[in-house]
C-alpha cells in the first residue's frame, strides 16, 4: 500500500474518531464474511459503527485527542465499534448478545473516560453502567425525590384532619338522623 493511500486512511479514520469519546474494540478473527456482515447490520440499526483497522493506522491517527490512549487494545486483527448516539454501555451490552450468538467474537475491551477495560471482564462492568438516558432518570428521580416528600408532609396532616372533620361530620348527620325519628315518634304518643 502506498504511503499516499495510507495517509487517506489515516485521516479518514481521524475524522470518523474525532468526536467520539468511548469505544470498543473485538477481535474478528474466525468470522466469516456472511456473519460478519449480519453483526454489522444489527449494530448499524442501533446506531452503532464497526470499522476494522489496521493497527498502525489507528495509532497514528488517534495521537491526538479524547481517545489517546487506547492503543492498548490494538494487538493483531482489530475492529473498532463507536456510535454517535449510543453510550458505551450500550454497545459493551450489544456487543455482550453478539457474542451470546457468535462464539467467535473476542472481546478485546473497551477505552472510556480516560480508561481502558480490557477483556470480556471489562465489557461486562462497562455493560453494568446505565445508559445516558438512565442516569439522566435516576438524577431527575433524585431531585423530586425531596419535593415529593415534602409535598407528602404538607398534604398527610393536611389529610388527617380532613379525615377527622369528615368523621365529626357523619356523626353529627347520624345524630340529626337518630334524632329526628325520635323527635317524630314523641309527639304521637
């Protein structure tokens, strides 16, 4: 290959790579062309990218930026998994079924935040992790969580005396009921 092509790939990689801030890596070695392009097409419909690179090549153009580092996991035949949109925890889990399907795939590990979890260990804390999506439920969970108490214990006792009130209520209705066929029944006689 020549040095010209090699650049062009270098700097298509750097530019596919640039925004995104986690990914994993597989070894797809043993996979045949047909299941490899199956496991594509289902991480493509959620989002998710699978490039494989050569190794070199992905070293040189993640020198610089928020992926630095993760040549670790760059050993023999690679493939780069990333999305956009997905958050590394969803792809650690649907790479996780991918694997429950295709004995073959190796889990390499995963780069994020800075960090590198390597191997299928790696790739299952990572799935462990809530998503973007839940982490953002349980933050809004935690702040209502107080105004909902507090709402509670303005509106309990708030409630006990409408209970009281209402009860004092139905018994004085019952005591005008008993009274008034009393009150009936005395002057008939």
């Amino acid at each position: 290959m020549s040095k010209y092509v090699k650049n062009l790939i270098v700097k298509e990689l750097t530019q596919k790579l640039q925004e995104i801030d986690a990914v994993a890596v597989i070894n797809p070695r043993g996979i045949n062309a047909t299941k490899n392009n199956q496991i594509r097409r289902r991480l493509n419909q959620k989002g998710v990218k699978m490039t494989v690179v050569k190794n070199s090549m992905a070293r040189r153009a993640l020198t610089a930026g928020k992926l630095k580092g993760f040549e670790a996991l760059l050993d023999g035949p690679s493939a780069v998994v990333y999305g956009q949109k997905a958050s590394i925890a969803a792809i650690a889990r649907m790479l996780l079924d991918e694997q429950k399907t295709e004995e073959k795939l190796e889990l390499r590990g995963a780069f994020f935040d800075g960090e590198v979890y390597a191997g299928q260990k790696g790739m299952e804390a990572l799935s462990k992790l809530p998503t973007r999506e839940e982490a953002l439920a349980n933050l809004v969970a935690a702040m209502l969580g107080p105004g909902r108490k507090l709402a509670a214990s303005f509106k309990g006792p708030g409630g006990k005396v409408g209970a009281i009130l209402k009860s004092v209520e139905e018994k004085a209705k019952q005591k005008e009921e008993s009274a008034a066929p009393a009150a009936e029944a005395a002057p008939a006689a």
